[in-house]
C-alpha cells in the first residue's frame, strides 16, 4: 500500500516517472493526494493563490518536488503541512 507520511515521501511519490516500474500509480498517488489537499484547503478559505492562468498540476508538483529536495528541514513535516507550506510560499495571496 502507498502511503506519504512526510512532505519528503510525498515528493518520492511525486517524483516518480511512467518509465519506471510502479512510476504511473506513484504519479497517479501524487496527483491524486495533492488534489486532495488543494480541493479541502480552498473550500476552507484561499491560504494560496494560483495565478491566472494556473500552472498545470504536473508543473506544480514538480516544482514541489525541487522544493523538497532544496528545503531538507521541511521533508520531515507532514504531507499534507509540507505540501501546504510549499504552495503559500511559491504562490502568496497579494
């Protein structure tokens, strides 16, 4: 069973390509939990803004996953606070 505990499993997860064994349910988990968190998160109130026109969920998500990868202190937060800490700093509400 795949499970993302940690902002860092989740941009595992994210950083998974269809070449490889097991890569398109990786993506498909990624893609799935991360619309997850956006749907329930903006139907709380607007924490981020995507700006018009919206970058794509693959774009984001990968920039999630660079963001992961240069920011080690943040791997070990929760999926869901790292993904969320992710997207209110790349995409502020002005």
């Amino acid at each position: 069973m795949m499970r993302a505990r940690t902002a860092g499993e989740l941009a595992d997860l994210c950083a998974a390509t269809s070449r490889e064994p097991g890569g398109d349910a990786r993506i498909n988990y990624c893609h799935g939990f991360a619309q997850g968190v956006v749907d329930v998160e903006l139907a709380h109130g607007k924490p981020f803004c995507f700006p018009s026109p919206a970058p794509t969920r693959t774009a984001t998500l990968q920039q999630f996953v660079e963001w992961a990868r240069e920011s080690p202190d943040h791997r070990n937060e929760s999926a869901v606070n790292g993904l969320m800490h992710f997207l209110t700093q790349r995409y502020p509400c002005k």
